[in-house]
C-alpha cells in the first residue's frame, strides 16, 4: 500500500476517519493525503454568479487554512513528513467529491481510501456525508474503509470478512490480507448459513483447502455460523470475537444501496458501528 486518500469536511465524523487514515498510513509506510472539495452552486444571472463565485473564493481560503493546520497537527502529533513513518499533504479541488476520488485513484495510484460515514441521525450534515460515502464506494475501484463517528480508537489487529464462497472472495482477500499484514491482523472469514439449511460442509472444506493453498503463512480462518438473517449473523459473530473492521465484497453497482438504506441500517446498523471495508471481488 503506496497511497491513501482521506476527504474530510472538517466535522467530527471525518476527523474520526483521519484517525484510521493516519493509523494504516503509520502501519504501513504509506503516504497521506487529506482533500476536501468546494464546488461553485448553479446560478441563473451574472449578479448572482458574481455572488457565489465571491462566496467559492471565501470558503477556498478558508478550507486551504484548516488543511494546513490539519497537516501541522499531523506533523507535530504524529510526526508526519519527519520521523513517524508516513508523509502527508493536502488537496483543495473545486469539484464533486465523487469525480475527483475516482480520478485520483484511477490516475494517481491511489489504493485506500478512508472517508467517515454515519448511520440515521438526521441532520443535514450528517445525511450528506453518508450519501457522500455511499457516491464514492460505488465509483471509485479501490477499496474504501469507511468509518462511523461512533468508532472506537483505530485498531486493525482482527478483521471479519463477509464470505459466500465466491470467486470474488479468492481476489478481495487478497487484499484484505495485505492491509491485514501491516497490523499482523487475523482474519475471520465467516460464512452464514441460514436456519433450518444444512451447513455447506463441501464447500467450506474446497473453500478452506484453497485460502490455505492462496494464503499458506496467514493467520487465517474460516468460520460458519446460522442464523435466519446474513446481517443479523454477521453481527453477532463481529461482536463475540472481538472484531475492528468488517470487510465486505461490492459483487456489482448497486449493492450498496440496500446496504445504506433506513431498513436494513434500523436491523444491522453497520454504518453507525463498524468501520467498513468494501472490496471488489474483481482483478483490476
């Protein structure tokens, strides 16, 4: 891991992610870059465009003092750019977040990005940074952690990844296994079985005798449990072994939405607890 990216608004919600982004970074040597976006809102008259093209260059210099001083406090905390392992800048970009994350990380070789995301609270602020999260997971072709503001201190030593026994899964523990080598993490690679069906002995037993054969020096293991309802399952067996982050395949575009929905947060509330890696399954 060479590059991670971290957007930030300056709320409380994302400066919880930069506490994970400047955790992985130290961990694993990585550089840093912290970039928040302004975008010009669509106007009608040139008075109007004379207005908020004033108002844009406001919060540009605004934004461009709190990245230095995030980077300062970097510096001074962390020892970015000096002898604490990692480096760090910033980017101011005008555009959408959505644009700008997903040109980075396709043409500048960024590999992670870690951005906050929240769960049902229903302030305005919070609302946009969970739609904001959810935008750029279904853009971007790296993978995003995502970090609720709830989230307790950064800590990646134990990593539950989310298993059906899919192809996909052979390509996405690939790299969950790299960020986990960083941190000598363990991997738990749970598969649910729903009530009242028989556990999926063969598969499981192909499915392990591969990871061994893909992954021979990790420690790594493969876990069924029942349970009527995969989130439901995956929570608990998250909360009884102790689990720091979920990892998760995007299979296709679209799969998140069912993810962020008011529905399924009110029974799994990942989003609000958990931090979040989602993956592709796919080989780029």
């Amino acid at each position: 891991m060479r590059k991670i990216l971290c957007p930030t608004d300056f709320s409380g919600t994302s400066a919880k992610a930069v506490e994970y982004a400047v955790y992985v970074a130290q961990h694993a040597g990585a550089h840093l870059t912290l970039i928040h976006v302004v975008h010009l809102p669509i106007v009608d008259t040139s008075e109007t465009a004379l207005v908020a093209s004033e108002l844009l260059g406001e919060q540009t210099r605004d934004a461009a003092e709190k990245l230095k001083a995030m980077v300062m406090h970097l510096e001074q905390k962390y020892g970015a750019n000096r002898d604490g392992g990692f480096t760090c800048d910033y980017l101011l970009k005008e555009a959408l977040l959505t644009d700008v994350t997903e040109q980075l990380t396709a043409q500048e070789g960024y590999d992670l990005v870690v951005m906050g995301t929240t769960g049902c609270d229903n302030t305005v602020e919070e609302l946009l940074i969970g739609s904001n999260t959810e935008a750029v997971i279904e853009e971007v072709k790296c993978p995003v952690l995502s970090i609720p503001r709830t989230a307790p201190e950064p800590k990646l030593e134990r990593i539950v990844y989310a298993s059906d026994y899919s192809r996909e899964d052979r390509n996405a523990l690939k790299e969950v296994v790299e960020l986990g080598s960083f941190f000598s993490a363990k991997i738990d690679v749970v598969h649910v079985v729903k009530d009242g069906r028989e556990a999926d002995g063969e598969d499981a037993e192909n499915f392990w005798n591969e990871l061994r054969e893909l992954f021979p020096n990790v420690p790594l293991s493969v876990q069924e449990v029942s349970n009527k309802h995969r989130d439901e399952g995956l929570r608990q067996f998250y909360k009884e072994v102790g689990g720091d982050v979920l990892a998760i395949v995007r299979k296709e575009k679209g799969f998140l939405r069912s993810l962020f929905t008011q529905s399924l947060a009110e029974r799994m509330t990942y989003q609000a607890q958990v931090p979040l890696l989602v993956l592709h399954g796919y080989k780029k």
